[in-house]
C-alpha cells in the first residue's frame, strides 16, 4: 500500500525525494510530517467539515469519515523565498479508479502516526527509506520492459516525468515552475516532449498562415513599401536572406 500513495504523492507535487522522505545523504531533513499533511472531513459527528491533520486521523478509527479534501504543505522549495512553505490542494475524487485522497486518509489510519512522524512511516517504528523507493521504481520500469536502460530510472525520475505531463497537457512554464518548487528555468532541461507536442510543432511549423509572408518581410532590417512583393517573390527573398 505505501507504494501506491508514494509514488502519487511525488507525481502530484512534484516533489524531490527529499521533501518526501528521510533522506540517508542529507544533514538537514525536509520530509513531509504527519502534522503537514490535511484532510478536510466530515462525519455523522460533525456539523460541518473540519480540517484535521494526518496524526489525528490515525487516532479516531471509530469514525467513518468522508475526506473532501487533502492540503500537503511541502517546505524547503527553492522559489520559498519566504519559508513558508507550499501547499497543494487536492478535492477527493470517487469518480477516478485510484482516490488519492482517500488512500492517503486510509494511509494515516492505519500508520498512527505521531505529528512529527514522517508521513510515510508506520507506528513509529518504520520509515520508508529513499533505496526502497528508488528499488521499486527501477523494479517497475524492469516490469515495464525497459531492462536494458534500468540504471537510468530512479526516484528523480517521478519529478521529471511530472514536469513531462504538465507541459505535454500545454500548462504554462511558470506553472510548472511554481509546483516544483524550482527557483530558476533548470526544469526545462527535464522536460521530454509528448508525441502530440511534436505534432503541433509540425502543424505550426510548415503552416503558411501563422507567420505570413506579408508579415516576415516587416521583420526583415530597412524595411520599406517597396519590398512588399508577390508572395512567390516574396519567399525567394526570406529564405535567402542572411542571419534572418
């Protein structure tokens, strides 16, 4: 089961491993804590809904709650300049075949965790370790069919293939930017194009109405009236015109 919210988790915000869990090469821990995590819910019990975090849902198993929403607040980002953290908002969804907020409800049940618990570890006693992860990643890609490039695949693999499908889904630079926690463009070098994306680079690129022939010969230095030509005309000039 933490295999299945863990990797979510790390899709969803785009997290470094670090800012996930306890990481064996670090001074300075950022992984997220059981007190960071919130689930609004609502049950037979309460008038309306309330927010409670991840340690006080391990604690009241009797109640049959019904989680509305999850707030992760993820600190240590680049682009914090504040320190105050980022948080991410997920509605719970039972229409989709995996509810990630739920699990991560269910999750906390089960853990019982304390509020200074890492999130993904269980009584207090077990903390999920970055090597496991980074094992179950190359383990799934193995399964996969990717075995001849497996040592390629690890945990980092998640944020770049997150950053990967929001800009294959055409989300802007900058909101990609904001949800990594990224302080400069260095996530750019990450991204890989979709199939789709390709396409509409093609479409774009040999179209002869996005950038007219009419509008090239404005770009082009001393313009004047008179290089307003034929379009046939017109072409012999663009394409043999130096530094255009």
């Amino acid at each position: 089961m933490i295999f299945s919210i863990i990797i979510p988790y790390v899709l969803c915000t785009l997290a470094r491993v670090s800012e996930a869990l306890l990481h064996p090469h670090s001074a300075v821990h950022h992984h997220v804590k059981a007190n960071e995590i919130l689930f609004l819910v609502t049950c037979d019990d309460l008038n309306e809904p309330v927010f409670i975090d991840a340690s006080v849902a391990g604690l009241d198993t009797a109640n049959k709650y019904t989680v509305l929403e999850l707030v992760i607040s993820r600190t240590s980002a680049k682009n914090d300049l504040d320190g105050a953290g980022n948080n991410f908002s997920f509605r719970s969804d039972d229409s989709k075949d995996f509810n990630f907020v739920q699990k991560c409800c269910d999750w906390a049940k089960r853990a019982h965790l304390r509020p200074d618990d890492p999130f993904f570890s269980y009584r207090s006693i077990w903390a999920l370790k970055y090597d496991q992860l980074n094992s179950a990643v190359k383990k799934t890609m193995s399964d996969l069919g990717f075995k001849g490039n497996i040592a390629q695949f690890s945990t980092h693999r998640l944020r770049i293939g997150s950053a990967s499908i929001l800009a294959a889904a055409g989300m802007a630079d900058c909101v990609i930017q904001k949800m990594g926690g990224w302080k400069s463009l260095a996530f750019l070098k990450y991204i890989r194009l979709s199939i789709e994306a390709f396409g509409k680079c093609y479409a774009a690129l040999t179209s002869t109405t996005i950038l007219s022939n009419s509008h090239l010969t404005r770009l082009l230095p001393n313009f004047s009236a008179s290089d307003c030509r034929s379009p046939l005309a017109l072409q012999a000039i663009v394409t043999s015109t130096p530094n255009l």
